[in-house]
C-alpha cells in the first residue's frame, strides 16, 4: 500500500471515494497500491497525514483483522529519524484504516522513474539512512518484509522507510492466491521467493536491491513476469553492470543468496563511509536539485474537501445511544464510532463498530468539521424556565453523589492518609525483607486497588541471573529459570558464537527501553517512553543503568543494572534490581 509514481503528486477524490475516515476530513489521493489506497488528510492540528485505507476484499478475512491489528500495534513502536511513524488507526471499523506522518517528497520510485539513477553520494547517503530505519524496526521485533523503492521516501533532509511489517498481515490470507498481489517480485529475497523462513537478514538482501536500482535506475535482476523475476533472484546472480565500481563490494555482499552470507546493520554503514571519498552528513543538499524541486512541489498541500452540507459540531449534540463516556478514541473528533462512522460518499453514514485498544483522542478544534450523524429523534421544545429547573435538579443529583461517593470513601480507609488501617487484601507498605538472595521494599502488590488505581511497587535487589536464564515479571520472588527464551520478561544471552555478537539482555515477552541518566525509573516514564527494543548489549550499560521492561502480560518494571561476574569467576552471571509494578497495564496479546 504505497505511493504510485505520479505526474500529479495530489490526485482529487473519486466519486467513490470517501469524504471522511475515523473523523479525518480527506484531502487528496496520494496513491492506491495492493492492500488499498492512500488519502492526504490533517490533524486537529493542522499536520498533514497519510490515511491509509485497507480494501474491502481484505476485511472480509478475519485472519487478516487480526494480524493487521497486530502488526500496527507492533508498527506503533518504531519510533526512528528514517521512518515515517503510525500516529493512529482504526482496525474494527468497516474498513480498518490507519495514519501515519506524512512525508513530503517522492518515493525512490518515483524520483528514479523521472530523473534516472542517482549519483554516488545520494545512494550512499540514501544507503546508510535506509540502514538506519532498519535497526530501528528490527529493533522492534519486526522484519520490514517488502522493502522496495515504492516505500522509501525521499525527504528534504533523508529517507524515509514506510509500511514496515504491514505486509506480513496479508501473507497467509486467502486473497495471496486470487490474483490480490501485496508484494514486488523484484525486490524479494531468495528465502521469500521459495517460501523460505523471513528473518532480519531479508531485510539486508532488500536493502542491497535499494541500492542497486538507485545506482542503475533499474531493478538487479531485471523485469517481466513475476515468474520469471522470481526465478532469477533464486537461481541467477543480478546484473550489476552499470553500478559505481566502489559500490559493487557492498551491493553483492547484500544479494548473497544465503542469508548467513549477508552483512549486518553495522556492517553496511560502516562500508557506506568507506567507500564515500567525503563524510556522509545528511543535509538539504543530498539529492541531486531536480528532484529536490519534486520536494518542494510536495509541501504545497491542498486543503480538505468540504463537506457536502453544513454538519454540527461536537459541542451541538450528544451523539444518540453512546454511552456515557464512551467515545471512538481512534477519531479526532472524539465521537463514538457508531456514530461517526467512515463515510462511503459525502453525506451517506456506515456503521462501524466501535475500536479497541487505542489511546489517542485529540481534541477538535474549533470549526473542524465532524462526520455526517442522523440524530436521534428530538422531544418538543422546552420553555426556557423548563430546562433552567432540569439543570438544577440535575446538578443537585450528581453533587449528592459526589458526596456520598466521599463519604464513603473515607468510611472505607478509616481516614484519608491511615494506611495503617487499610485491609488485609489491601496494597500496603510492607518494610524490607530477604526475598531470593536480595531484599524486597516498598510495598507488595497483593490486588485490592481501587479500580484505576496504579499498583503499588514491589522491589527487589541483588537478583544474580546467570547466562542462558531468564526471570518472570509475574514470579514472587522473581527467581531466575534455565531457558525461556520464547517468552521470557528478561533473559541473559552471554555471547555465543555464530548466535549473537555480545553478550546481550533480551526480552521475548515484552519491549524493553535503555533510560537515558536524567529520566527517572517511574512507572510513569515507563509508560510515556517509546523506544522500544527487544535486545540491549550489557556494553552499553554500566553500574546503575535502569532499562524500563514492559511485559505482554501487564507487568512494568524497572531493572537497574549492577554490572557482570569477573572473568575468574566460576560462572557467568549479571547482577540487577528489579522495581515490579505488577499488572500496571493491559495485557497484550501474545506475538
């Protein structure tokens, strides 16, 4: 689902095409491609997006729901400089849909289709950007899948990498085999094309295929039928003629057909500044001036479509048969979905049911326009003194509540701040005690919070975990288990050779974030911080480093690290503090 080369950058609706989507007035056509099409929007606040809309023949998989559910959640945390970041997304509505930053400039596609190959510096600085979005995503636990030069954006000041791991959610639907083509052919890796096992080293093979067509201005393995493409890529070397003789060493360790024979991340990088006869610096002077131009023709952006007829606002009435509260937390109108549904056409309502398991709820700004509703039928009018009579009563009902609810608040805790006379079920601050080789403090979490109420911390310290171990979140004490690696909340992987390059702290079960030394280890900080990763090597960390750990399960925690065993000693161990807050968050479900 991706930018197609186009003369003209900002295509107007069809007469089949949406108004509004999730509450985000449609702007502009931006391209159609396998899973759907792309639609220039803005937010709230007036930055642009790209609202990606799923085809129907796809939402009618269940499968597929649930795997594109899945892939955007898992999408949401790649937060990188070279990518373009989802920022929200519906996947229950009647066509799931999702949006991401809108970046202004061409894909490599587009750009190489109009001005040919580009010189040297630009694929080297295009090289090591895409390299760089590639950490970050697999950093993430995701494998990117259908890396090609239509998701590689060409920025003012970089590349940007778009659609990572959406693929993989139309992989094993039913559509694959009628004629519904997701992927490109070109641009496959051998272990794709013969339905091989996909790992980050695919990636890498794709990566080498960028580079190549931006030098060449042309696919390595050439065009024509997919059967034929494919069968190149898995049995034929490419044709690299043409390609910068100082690019060729880089370019054909990327395309070893064995994925083992391909450089890392690292790797790449660090042979993109050998072979530049200058530092490689990203800047505004990166891409060659004509398609620098193309930059600039994409930042004048055409306004939202107005709607058809005048539609109320958010504050002109309550949207009929939502509940209290209830609200389309994907919709930047803040309308329940029910009744702000994706529109088919201007003025025609669909119903959609409601979203879950998203957060976002922008405000909207005043004169935004919202979706079209029916609203409920109307009671006669009420004389004025009517309504100011329904007001007070009104009023006079819920403040009595407020203060029943008070009252009996503090007849429950005995007084405002005992925690002395909390029950025995209740979380209370427990002292310190010798838990599994360490101390536990501040408080077990032991259930009968109030509902919404964050959970009480549970620390514990001097935990020694030994090489190939893990520990569960979950476990009181937390003791370190042989294994576990699957789904383990923390794991030790000393260096092994031919598996891992350092010795490494995993998660399987969870993401896990290296704080920087001014944030602090709250639960708080936890929950803001987007930075997710599943693996950090112990050489980035020293004595009192903390890295937040968010378990599937719901369980934060923040580990602070307290270095390794010495070389003489009998067995490889490290050292760490666990502060546990304890069904802190939803459950996610298992990847």
């Amino acid at each position: 689902m991706t930018d197609v080369p186009s003369a003209d950058h900002f295509r107007p609706l069809g007469e089949s095409d949406p108004t509004i989507v999730g509450g985000y007035r449609l702007a502009a056509v931006l391209g159609v491609g396998g899973m759907g099409k792309v639609f220039l929007s803005y937010t709230p606040g007036g930055r642009p997006v790209a609202l990606k809309v799923i085809r129907p023949e796809f939402c009618e998989d269940p499968e597929f729901r649930r795997r594109f559910h899945r892939e955007v959640q898992s999408a949401q945390r790649v937060q990188g400089l070279y990518t373009a970041p989802v920022i929200d997304y519906d996947t229950n509505g009647a066509q799931p849909w999702l949006a991401t930053a809108y970046v202004p400039g061409p894909s490599l596609a587009a750009a190489v289709a109009q001005h040919g190959a580009l010189p040297l510096r630009s694929v080297l600085l295009l090289t090591v950007g895409v390299a760089e979005a590639l950490h970050v995503i697999h950093g993430a636990g995701i494998v990117h899948r259908d890396l090609k030069p239509a998701n590689v954006l060409l920025a003012s000041d970089g590349p940007r990498v778009i659609d990572f791991g959406i693929a993989r959610a139309a992989d094993t639907t039913a559509l694959t085999g009628t004629g519904v083509s997701v992927g490109t052919p070109a641009f496959m890796a051998p272990e794709q094309a013969s339905a091989g096992a996909v790992t980050p080293a695919t990636d890498i093979f794709a990566l080498g295929q960028i580079a190549a067509f931006a030098a060449l201005g042309s696919p390595a393995y050439g065009i024509g039928p997919s059967h034929a493409v494919l069968y190149r890529i898995v049995h034929e070397d490419p044709d690299l003629t043409g390609v910068p003789a100082a690019l060729l060493p880089l370019v054909t360790r990327c395309l070893t057909r064995e994925p083992d024979g391909r450089p890392n991340l690292t790797e790449v990088i660090e042979l993109c500044h050998k072979i530049s006869p200058a530092a490689l610096r990203q800047g505004e002077d990166w891409l060659p001036q004509a398609i620098a131009g193309s930059v600039t023709e994409r930042q004048r952006l055409p306004e939202p479509v107005a709607p058809a007829a005048a539609t109320p606002t958010p504050t002109q009435f309550s949207p009929p048969g939502s509940a209290p509260g209830a609200s389309d937390a994907h919709s930047p109108t803040g309308l329940n979905n029910a009744t702000a549904p994706t529109q088919s056409g201007p003025g025609v309502p669909v119903s959609v049911p409601p979203p879950s398991g998203h957060r976002m709820q922008p405000s909207l700004p005043s004169g935004y326009p919202t979706p079209h509703v029916s609203p409920a039928p109307q009671a006669p009018a009420q004389s004025g003194a009517t309504k100011r009579v329904g007001l007070i009563v009104a009023a006079s009902v819920v403040g009595a509540v407020v203060v029943l609810g008070v009252v009996v608040s503090l007849l429950t805790n005995g007084s405002g701040d005992d925690n002395q006379n909390k029950s025995p079920g209740s979380s209370t601050s427990r002292g310190s005690k010798s838990v599994g080789g360490g101390e536990a403090s501040t408080g077990e979490a032991s259930g009968g919070e109030p509902e919404g109420a964050d959970p009480e911390s549970v620390s514990y310290t001097g935990i020694s975990i030994p090489g190939n171990h893990s520990v569960m979140l979950a476990d009181s004490p937390p003791r370190p288990a042989e294994g576990g690696t699957d789904r383990a909340d923390l794991y030790f992987q000393p260096k092994t050779l031919n598996v891992v390059e350092s010795d490494e702290i995993r998660t399987r079960n969870g993401t896990m974030v290296l704080l920087n030394n001014t944030q602090k280890g709250s639960l708080e900080t936890c929950r803001s911080e987007t930075r997710y990763t599943e693996e950090i090597r112990l050489d980035q960390l020293s004595d009192g480093s903390r890295i937040c750990v968010v378990s599937d399960a719901g369980h934060v925690a923040v580990m602070t690290y307290r270095g390794k065993s010495g070389a003489n000693d009998p067995s490889k161990y490290i050292s760490v503090d666990l502060t546990i807050w304890r069904n802190a968050e939803e459950p996610q479900e298992q990847r």
